[in-house]
C-alpha cells in the first residue's frame, strides 16, 4: 500500500475531467466534496487566520467584502465561505466560476443561490453566485475583487500554464489564497487505507489519488511561483500558495 511519491506525476487525469464522465457519479463527486473538504482541507483555519481579518478590515471601511472562488466545482467552498461569513455579520458577494458548465450547473442547482440574477458584474450585490466563465473573461470585463481563493486547482492545471494562471489571478484579486495538497507518500497511504469504501459511487477515491501524485511538494512550489508569492505549509499534508498586492 505505501508509495513512494518522489516525482510529481502531472500528466495524469482525474476522472472527473474526462467529458464523458459518468454523470451519476461525477454529480455524487461534487456532493461528496462538501463533507471531504471540511474533513481535509482546513479552509476553517485558513478562514480564521487570514480570511476573517480581512473581511472585516473591508467592511469598516464600509465596502462589501467580494470574493472570487476560481475552479469551484461543485460550489462547496464557496458555499461555506458565504456561511461563515454570514455568521460573523459581515456582508459579501462570492462569485464561484468553472469552465465545467457541468460544475455550475450542479452548484446552481444545489447550493443556495441569491434570488438576484447571478452576474459577476452586479459588483455591488450581496449573495452567492456561479458562473460558467474563465479568469481570462473575467479580466476583461475589468472584474476586481478583495480575494481569490481556489481549492486544488493548482494541480490540475498544465506545468506550463501555472505562472499565467497565478497572474490571472495577482490581477483579479488583491489577496490570492491557493489550497492545495502537498505531494506526500504518507498522505497517499493513508487517503487509500482510509477511503476506498467512503466514497465508492463517486470518483474521490480513485481521482484523491491522482491528485496527490500530481501535487506539488513545497520547494517546487516556491521555485514555480513568481516574486510577490509566498509558500507556507498546513498541517496535515496541505500548501498554501499566497499573494498580496503592495499597496
């Protein structure tokens, strides 16, 4: 069962990505990620630490906190953001995006949704939105917000195309949080002793594998991401990769 995990495996695909993905299980895959990710992705933490604070900074200076959740699947993350913030009085437009029609579709059908028409550039409105766009679209229509946040996206994006996307995402946001898996043979071992049975009629069992062959340990990281970015770890197994704006 232990692996050794020495070179990141970035060629490989997840199932989920595949277009003719069964669609029963790729939907069971984004119900299944609302309670996984609060099991292993410490957005709770990362929420407390660096989120809450400036959120709060931005609503004194009597703004609504805009948030933009890139690669956001099926919408967990985002859906929990707006709670959480919500629960701590503080007012926020979230706009969750995806390239996967099949994503948003899904999100927007399962999460809860302002009443309001879900455009990103209502910049103003208060609620949780999702769109079927990309960063490219988004800079052209000269979109701006507080924070960009992603959830394991980093590795499923071609080696080549990371530092555009990183600077896609310097320009949409002032503050960029990354989350993502750090390539580990202990976390493989233990992801594949603990979930085979779980998550049987979805594809996180087969797909957390991959995903962790083709993440990034944090020296690569560092040597991947431009000046202005930093690299810390999170306990267990996981990177942040972060970027603020000078001011």
């Amino acid at each position: 069962m232990f692996t050794l995990l020495g070179q990141r495996q970035g060629n490989l695909i997840e199932q989920m990505d595949a277009e003719d993905a069964d669609c029963k299980h790729l939907e069971q895959t984004y119900a299944d990620f609302y309670a996984l990710n609060r099991l292993i992705s410490q957005w709770n933490r990362v929420y407390a630490k660096y989120i809450r604070p400036h959120a709060k900074e931005i609503q004194r200076q009597g703004n609504i906190f805009k948030v933009c959740d890139i690669g956001c699947g099926g919408g967990d993350i985002a859906f929990l953001l707006f709670k959480w913030l919500k629960k701590d009085g503080i007012k926020a437009h979230i706009i969750g995006i995806d390239i996967d029609n099949r994503a948003i579709a899904w999100a927007k059908a399962n999460r809860i949704v302002s009443a309001e028409t879900a455009q990103v550039n209502k910049k103003k409105s208060v609620g949780l939105f999702f769109e079927c766009i990309s960063t490219s679209e988004l800079i052209h229509r000269n979109h701006k917000v507080d924070l960009v946040i992603n959830n394991h996206v980093l590795h499923h994006i071609p080696f080549e195309k990371i530092n555009p996307f990183l600077t896609e995402c310097a320009a949409l946001g002032t503050r960029v949080i990354c989350n993502d898996l750090e390539r580990s043979s202990l976390a493989y071992s233990l992801f594949s002793l603990c979930f085979p049975l779980r998550y049987r009629s979805s594809f996180i069992y087969q797909d957390g594998r991959i995903s962790l062959k083709k993440s990034f340990r944090k020296k690569e990281l560092e040597e991947l991401s431009s000046i202005g970015w930093r690299v810390q770890r999170l306990f267990p197994f996981r990177l942040l990769l972060m970027y603020e704006a000078k001011s």
